[in-house]
C-alpha cells in the first residue's frame, strides 16, 4: 500500500530551519499503513531536509558552517539574467546548500511508529526563503 | 521608515484571479517560471527585509495588447487591502484617447498616488508635446511620476524611448513635477547622474541589477561607473531605493545597497528619507 500526504510551511527568513517531525507522525497517525517506510522529500532545488538534534546550538553550527562552505558572496555562474525566468538568478548559494543537504529522508515505520532515534528530528532546511515550500511525505508498506 | 519604490505586484493572489490571465501578463512582462503567491508571504518578506512600505506599479499598454495586464484597480484593490504597507500608482497607455480622463479617475477616485510611465514599452518619446497634458494632470495633482529609463528586460521594448537626456525637457518645463528615473537609466548610469544632479525635481530609483549580484552591480555602478564621492558629496538626495520586484528580492536589493561604503545619513536618505520627498508623504 502507498498513501501519499503533501503539507506546506512558509519560511519566515532566507534560512531557516523548519522543524517538521510533528507533522511526520501526523501523517503517520492518520495512515493505515503500520509497517513499511516513511518517505520524506521536498519539491524544491533551494530547500532540504535535514536529520538531526533539535538544538538551537546545533541549529546556529549548521548555518554557520553551511555559509562558511557556501559563502553568500563569490563569483556565482548563476548569477546572471535568466530569460527562462524573466530574472537573476540571485540564490546561487542556496542551490548549492540544498545539494549539501539532499531532498529527503527515509524513516523505517514499525508497529504504527517512525522510527527515529531519541535525539533525531526531520527539518525543513530553508535555504531561499521567505517562500512557501512543500514537503512530500509518502508511506509506503503495510 | 523603509520604502521600496519599484514593485510590480504582476503575482499578487488577490489579483491574480485566473489563468489566462497570469500568461497574458507574464507574456507581456516578460516574465516566466513565476507563480501567485499570498499576500502573507509579501508580509513576511518585507518584515524580514525591514520594509516598511512598497509602492505598487501597474502597466498598461492597452494600444498593444488589448487591455492593462496590471490594472490601476487591480492597484487599487491591493491598496485597499493593506493601506498601511501599500503606495499605488496609477498607469496610463498615453495613445489612449480617454488618458487624461483615467487618470483624473486614478488620482480623484482611486486614490492613487502617482503615475508610472514606460515610454520603451508603451512607444512614446518623454519629450513628445503630445505628452504634456498628462504631465500638466500630474502636476495639478501633485503627483510624482516614476518614468522607465535605460534597459528594459520586457520583450518589445525599445532602448532609444528611454535615455535619461530625454527626460530632461520635462524637467525644466516642469520644475514642480518630482520625477524618478528608474533602473538608474541603465546602461546610462553617468548620464542618469547628470540629470539627478542638476535638476532638483528629478531623482533616480536602484531598481536595477542587470548582471552580476546585486553587490557586485551596485558597486561597479556606484563606485566605479561613478566617481565613489558623487553619491556622498552629490546625489545624496537623489537616489530612491527601488527592487523591481519580482524580478529581484528587495533583501537582495536593499542588502546589495547596504554593503556600499556610504555613511549611515546617506544610506537612510536611499533607503527611504528621499521616498518621503518623492511621493509627498511629508507631514
């Protein structure tokens, strides 16, 4: 069996990470699917997800290292007009931090729980914001 | 207060009421892989940017393309809406025979502020008799006009309607009219920088990042293309913040600004004090 759930979150800064274990069980609890796994992928090139601990300090490590890796300012290709959008293309480092971060998770389900370790917690991980994203959650088992 | 003088709101929800109309208006803009968005997501991006206010432009060009893509109701509907974040202006396709009557609608009905012109788009020269009336309207009403200037990315759109010296002849013939020359003029950026110099009604808005990161364009137009004392020492009072929204984020923009070596007074008079001035808005 698949069941298939799309939730939508509104970033507030031009990085931000968006705590979304919460809606994960959600959509877990509403499914009939008790055992299998959990799909989690976002429908974005500047956006992630992220597993990791809910920590503001761990949370401040990671955009301080995201931005020391991908600086916001150096000599980006994509910063050029792009007729295809009628636009610059002014987020080339948050296409890169997305590349860093990957589309998605995977969370084993097992008896009608995900199967995330204490300290683990899925985020959103925004990397253009502010913009409304969306996340694809896809249960896929029994 | 924080003003950002150049929006074009082409993919505000509330207007954006089907989808024939979104292509009309993103094939007559020029612009493509954009889609609505609510008003909240305007909100929260000004709130992050530190904007306090946005002066919204319309476009018609009904003589070309059979209607306005963006309306002054439509304008008007979104100030409405949020009067407190939103400045409209009002716009007029100037081959139309009722111009003049639209925009007595616009200013006394509508409540509109001002008027955006865009004679690369709408194919008028500035300095055409024919457009005095309007400019004369303008000036009755106390109304600023914000004039497309330089390079356009919109498709039909033509560079010699817009060089800042045409411009200058309705500086002079109209000392009471504020102007704004949008896009700094682009890529006739000294020139632009004659006119704002000498004419104390004319002022020029940053809504321009033709290449580059905005950082990067704004430094090799402010500080290289321009001598790096004219803004400080001349045209302090001239330069309006403008993003061109949606074609760039006003963080980006206003951010791309901020990075200037400019002094703190400077910088305030850019980013909104000189707006102030521009649209009347001075208790």
């Amino acid at each position: 069996m698949v069941e298939f759930i799309k939730i939508q979150k509104c970033s507030e800064k031009e990085f931000e990470l968006i705590k979304i274990t919460d809606d994960i069980r959600a959509a877990v609890n509403g499914s009939k699917i008790k055992n299998g796994m959990i799909f989690v992928v976002v429908a974005h090139t500047t956006a992630g997800i992220m597993v990791n601990e809910s920590l503001p300090c761990l949370e401040k490590d990671i955009e301080t290292s995201l931005e020391e890796l991908v600086p916001l300012h150096k000599n980006y290709a994509h910063s050029h007009f792009l007729p295809s959008y009628g636009a610059i293309g002014g987020n080339a480092p948050g296409h890169l931090k997305s590349m860093l971060a990957g589309n998605h998770c995977a969370i084993p389900l097992i008896d009608g729980k995900p199967m995330l370790g204490m300290a683990q917690d899925v985020y959103l991980a925004e990397f253009d914001g502010v913009q409304m994203r969306t996340v694809m959650i896809e249960i896929l088992g029994e | 207060m924080i003003i950002d003088v150049h929006v074009h709101p082409a993919f505000y929800n509330p207007i954006c009421p089907d989808a024939e109309r979104i292509t009309k208006r993103k094939t007559v803009m020029g612009y493509d892989l954009m889609s609505p968005f609510p008003l909240d997501i305007v909100r929260k991006q000004m709130r992050f940017a530190g904007i306090d206010k946005l002066v919204l432009l319309p476009e018609d060009t009904t003589t070309l393309d059979g209607e306005a893509v963006l309306s002054n109701e439509e304008i008007a509907t979104l100030v409405r809406m949020e009067p407190e974040r939103f400045i409209g202006f009002a716009s007029v396709d100037p081959h139309r025979d009722d111009a003049l009557d639209i925009l007595e609608h616009a200013f006394s009905v509508q409540h509109l502020r001002g008027l955006k012109l865009h004679p690369s788009k709408q194919q008028f020269y500035p300095n055409d008799p024919k457009m005095f009336p309007i400019y004369e309207l303008c000036a009755r009403h106390n109304v600023p006009i914000t004039f497309h200037c330089g390079l356009s990315w919109q498709p039909d759109t033509y560079l010699k309607y817009a060089h800042p010296y045409l411009f200058e002849d309705i500086a002079i013939r109209y000392p009471q009219l504020r102007i704004n020359l949008a896009h700094l003029g682009f890529p006739w950026v000294v020139e632009t920088a004659a006119i704002i110099l000498k004419y104390p009604n004319v002022y020029a808005d940053t809504a321009c990042c033709y290449m580059d990161c905005p950082e990067q364009f704004f430094e090799q137009l402010f500080l290289r293309q321009m001598g790096p004392l004219w803004v400080e020492h001349n045209l302090a009072d001239k330069i309006l913040f403008g993003s061109n929204n949606p074609r760039f984020r006003p963080a980006r923009i206003k951010r791309g600004l901020e990075s200037l070596p400019f002094s703190e007074e400077t910088m305030g008079k850019i980013l909104g004090g000189n707006a102030v001035k521009f649209l009347g808005l001075e208790a």
